[in-house]
C-alpha cells in the first residue's frame, strides 16, 4: 500500500482590534454583543460617492505582526477590489490586497515534537472583514457592523504536515497576535478564522498534490477535526487510484464533515483591480524600525529566557508564557520572592518557626506548579481569566513559600488557596484564622512524642522487644495528637530519636 503524507497550508484571518474601521470612523465594536448595525456608515455599507481612508492604526498593528513574522516590508503596496456579491458585502467587492501585499516571505518558528521547525509566511496583507447573516426560519438577518473591521490575512506556505502540526501553529500566531496587542485571541467572538489547504503526496514526493481549500473554520477544534477529515477524504480517493479535485469545501460543523461549495475559484473570478480611491500605500522606513523597535518580547523569546533564567521545564516555560496576562502575572510572583520580602511578609505570628523558615527561596517551578495545576484549576472551574483573580501575584508566591518552608502543608496550601480564590487575603492570615501551621518545630514536636510515649508503654515494650514496625504506628498516632498539623518529617526524626534513647537506657 502507497503511503500518503499531509500537506497543508493555512490562510489566517485575524481581526486587527483597532479603535476604527478600515475605511471610515465607525468604532470597531464587539459583534456578538453591540445592537446590530448599531457601527455601520454610508462608507463601510459601501453607498455610491462615499470615499474610504485608510486606518493609519491598522497599518501599524499589521506592520508589527508582520515584523514579528520576520517578513520584508513593502515601500509600497497596493489595495484592490476584489469582486464578488454577496449580502454581506453591500459593496460588491472587498477591498483587499492581492498583486502587491503590504509584507512577504517572512518565515515562524514554532515548538513541534522534534524542537523548533520553521513555517515560512507566504504573505501577509490588509482587508476588511464583511458583514453578518443570521439565518432564520425562511430569511436572513445581516448586522454590518462587523462590516469594513480590519482584517489582517496570513498566508503561509504548504509547510505543515500534519494536524498536530497545524494545531501548534495556529496557537503560536495566536499567542503572538495577542502579544503584540492587535488581537484579543477570543475565538468564540470570531476574532481569528482559519481557512485550510490541503492536499496529499505520495510520501517521499517533493511535488505538490491537489488541494482543497476548506473554509469555515472558526475554532482550533473544527480546524483540526476539517483537516483530519479531509486528509483521511483524500487518502481514500487517492488509494482507491482516483483523483482529488481541486475545489472549495465547506466545513460542516454539526455534521463533521466536508461538504464540496465550488469547484475552486480562479483569482480572475473576482476580476481583481487596483482600488480607484485608494493612494498606494507608502510606508517609510523610519516608520518600520519605529515599530520594530517598539516590539515587546515575543512568546518564543519568553520561553527560552523562562528556562534559561528560571531553570523551567519546557513544559511549564510554554504553559506559562502562551498568554501575556499568565507570563506576566508569574514574573510578578517572581518579583515578589526576594528572602526579605517574604520573611516580612509572614510577619510576628511565630517568629521561631515561620519567619525562619519561610525566607528561604521559593523554586520557581514549584511556584510554576501552582500557578498552572492549583491556580489554572480554580480559574478554569470558575471561567475565569487570570487578570480577574482574587488571589493576587505576591500572595500565591508567599503561599508557595510557607508551603516550602513547611509551615503548612500541601493539603493546607490548597485549602488557603480555595479561600483567597473565593475572598481574596493575605496567605497568613488565613493560615493564622484557621491555625493550619505545621508544629514543624522540634521543641514543639518532642513534647508530643514524649506524651504519646508515655500513654502507650505497651507499644513500648513491644518495640523494644524487637517489633520495629511499630515506628509507623506511633507515626500515626503523634500526627493525631498534633492534628494533623506536624511536619511528618520531623516527627519522624524526633520519634527515632527518642525510641533510640529509650532503647539505650534498657540495655
Ligand atoms: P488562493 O487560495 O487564493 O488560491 P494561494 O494559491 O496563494 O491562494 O494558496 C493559498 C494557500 O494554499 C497557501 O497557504 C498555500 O501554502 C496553500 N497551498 C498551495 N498549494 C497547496 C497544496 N498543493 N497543498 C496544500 N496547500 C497548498
Ligand atoms: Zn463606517
Ligand atoms: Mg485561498
């Protein structure tokens, strides 16, 4: 049997969340909550004598994410119309980029399964979004308002090979697409859409097969269900000795399936041409290194600094910095863990035990554990974002250091950490209103083993006759006595130790 490999290629389409349209003033509003058409004018409903300018914010948000994308920038790129109907395009054609795109040839390196691999970007160009169609019971309802939104297009090249593949790149641009503050990163509202190519070649092959293009994919779950399926579509047709046609699919997302539109449209389809009322766009060089000097630390750059500098696992190093507000908050967290600062922080309750112990450093990857098991659990229990917790940066760190330091235990920790999620606090004082610190003191834990000692000379005896595996049952019995609020490592050093003397008093 031949065997088949993948070969995909994706066109991103991203909202670029400036305040304004595109082409006119009307704000950028929310689509699935504003009054429809509540932000639409004569120019984003394209009436006859209305005349567009462009968004001079949406070519600085497009040029960093082409930046980003390490493409070369175009001195000047042209804007075209591309013609087509449709309801929710009142114009008749969309103004698009197609001969000269705003910025090509750009490339992305993503974290697949064998280290880094690298996409190249085809292009990356400017548009604007169309309208909205609600369909109804025998009619449609159309809401312009999302109508003439800035729209960025990222082409790559067929570089993926495979679902997984496809998944991690398109979570990577939408990590680098919220970075760069250009785009909120919810799908649910629509935000970012993706449209697949793809196509099979018989593995070893360097030609590329025929492909189908799938549209409709608006979340990263239809997006990789629309490839599988399609791929396996393909695979099928080509064992059986048939052809793949090259034609536009829709995915079906109730059904599962693909479902063929078209056969694929030719760029002459849409009778491209240069848009009359558009200037080319010029873009100065001074303007490009503004912008690239202005580019914040990008995910990629953040991970490896996470490990390098933090001493992270890979894992935890991309868990934690895929989303801004997560990388951020941690560096926060961080910030705070200076020995001083926390050694204050835990203030006069028991200066012997806590203050002491809870100045050593926290490690960062427990801290790391916290923040994405214990934290993210709460959070994502409650759909929360990171940003709206009641449990503030500097109290998880302090609460990562009594757990460390063995002031309370881990049990205890999530306790503390379920009441600040719910009312928020300092770490202490929960400990201190709930009395949750460990008796992690020796002068405080040798008492205990002396009483319990004294309330069981049997055992006693017994253990002295040679039965050893009391040791555990005296464990357990010291930890109720201590509610079990001490620190089992030392109750053990302290058990063997005393059990040790009153073997040697015997002999
Ligand atoms: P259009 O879809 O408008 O015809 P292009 O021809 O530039 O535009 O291709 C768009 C996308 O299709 C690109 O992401 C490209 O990588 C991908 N692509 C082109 N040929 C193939 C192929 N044989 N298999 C998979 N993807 C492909
Ligand atoms: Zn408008
Ligand atoms: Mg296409």
């Amino acid at each position: 049997m031949t065997e088949f490999e993948p070969v995909i290629g994706l066109e991103v389409h991203a909202e670029l969340q400036t305040r304004s349209k595109m082409f006119c003033g009307c704000a950028v509003v929310d689509s699935t909550s504003a009054e429809p058409n509540s932000s639409a004018c004569e120019i984003c409903t394209g009436m006859p004598g209305t005349l567009p300018v462009i968004n001079r914010r949406a070519v600085e948000y497009a040029l960093r994410v082409a930046l980003a994308l390490n493409c070369s920038v175009a001195e000047s790129s042209l804007f075209a119309r591309k013609n087509y109907f449709y309801p929710d395009l009142p114009k008749g054609f969309q103004i698009s980029q197609y001969e000269l795109p705003l910025a090509s040839d750009g490339w992305f390196d993503i974290e697949a399964d064998q280290g880094e691999q690298r996409v190249r970007i085809r292009r990356v160009h400017l548009e604007e979004d169309t309208g909205k169609l609600f369909h109804r019971e025998g009619y449609s309802l159309v809401d312009y308002n999302r109508s003439g939104v800035p729209l960025l297009e990222i082409v790559s090249e067929p570089d993926l090979r495979s679902v997984e593949q496809t998944r991690r790149y398109t979570l990577a641009l939408r990590s680098l697409l919220r970075y760069l503050g250009v785009n909120s990163g919810d799908m649910q509202k629509g935000v970012i859409r993706f449209e697949a190519n793809v196509s099979l070649r018989r593995t070893g092959s360097t030609e590329l097969g025929t492909r189908t293009e799938i549209k409709n994919l608006n979340s990263f779950r239809a997006l990789s269900r629309a490839v599988a399926y399609e791929t396996e579509r393909q695979r099928v047709v080509l064992s059986r000795g048939g052809q793949v046609r090259q034609a536009t699919v829709g995915w079906d997302e109730n059904r599962e399936i693909t479902l063929a539109q078209r056969s694929k449209e030719e760029a002459h389809d849409y009778r491209y041409f240069p848009e009359p009322d558009l200037p080319p766009l010029q873009i100065e060089r001074a303007w490009i290194d503004r912008v690239r000097s202005e580019l914040p630390e990008l995910p990629a750059a953040k991970r490896r600094r996470f490990i390098a500098e933090y001493g992270l696992s890979e894992y935890s190093a991309g868990v934690l910095t895929e989303e801004p507000e997560v990388a951020e908050y941690f560096e926060n967290a961080m910030s705070t863990l200076s020995p001083g600062a926390l050694s204050a922080a835990v203030g006069p309750a028991d200066p012997k035990t806590l203050i002491e112990r809870t100045s050593q450093a926290v490690s960062p990857q427990r801290l790391a554990n916290w923040l994405t098991v214990d934290l993210f659990g709460l959070l994502n229990q409650a759909g929360l974002a990171i940003e709206k917790s009641r449990v503030r940066p500097d109290s998880l760190a302090q609460l990562v250091g009594l757990v460390e330091a063995g002031t309370i235990n881990a049990a205890s920790g999530k306790l503390v950490l379920e009441q600040l999620f719910r009312e928020g606090g300092s770490p202490q004082a929960i400990v201190r209103a709930k009395g949750l610190a460990q008796l992690g003191d020796q002068s405080q834990i040798r008492p205990l083993v002396d009483r319990v000692l004294a309330e069981h000379p049997d055992q006693v005896s017994a253990y002295l006759a040679g039965k050893h595996t009391l040791t555990e049952w005296f464990l357990g019995q010291i930890m109720r006595a201590a509610g079990g609020r001490a620190d089992p490592a030392v109750v053990r050093t302290e058990l063997e130790a005393a059990l040790q003397e009153k073997s040697r008093s015997t002999q």
